[in-house]
C-alpha cells in the first residue's frame, strides 16, 4: 500500500498533453513550459516535438 502511494505522489503534478504539436496544444505547451508544470506530451511523431521542447519534458 505505501508504494502505491509514493507512485501516486510522484505523479501528482504530471499533465499528460495530447496534440502538443497542433495549433492549440502547441500554445498550451508553451504556458504549461512558461509556469514549470511537469509535462508528458503525447505525439504521433515523437521526433517533430523533441526538437521543440525542453529536456524536461517527456515526449512519448
């Protein structure tokens, strides 16, 4: 049970972003990165976004 709940806390502040390198998700991207949110960003193709962001941001 505690090692659920450690998984859950490192997770607590993690946004997962979908169509982060569309019109409206790039924006969204830009203020999430701008505020020092923790991202994880879902694309189609991974390589066109890594380019884009900073090494924090987990691209998948």
């Amino acid at each position: 049970m505690v090692e659920n709940q450690r998984n859950a806390d490192s997770t607590a502040d993690l946004v997962l972003l979908t169509g982060a390198t569309g019109y409206v998700g790039g924006r969204l991207l830009q203020a999430l990165e701008q505020r020092g949110q923790r991202l994880r960003c879902l694309a189609r193709r991974p390589e066109n976004l890594r380019a884009r962001v900073s090494a924090e941001i987990e691209v998948v």
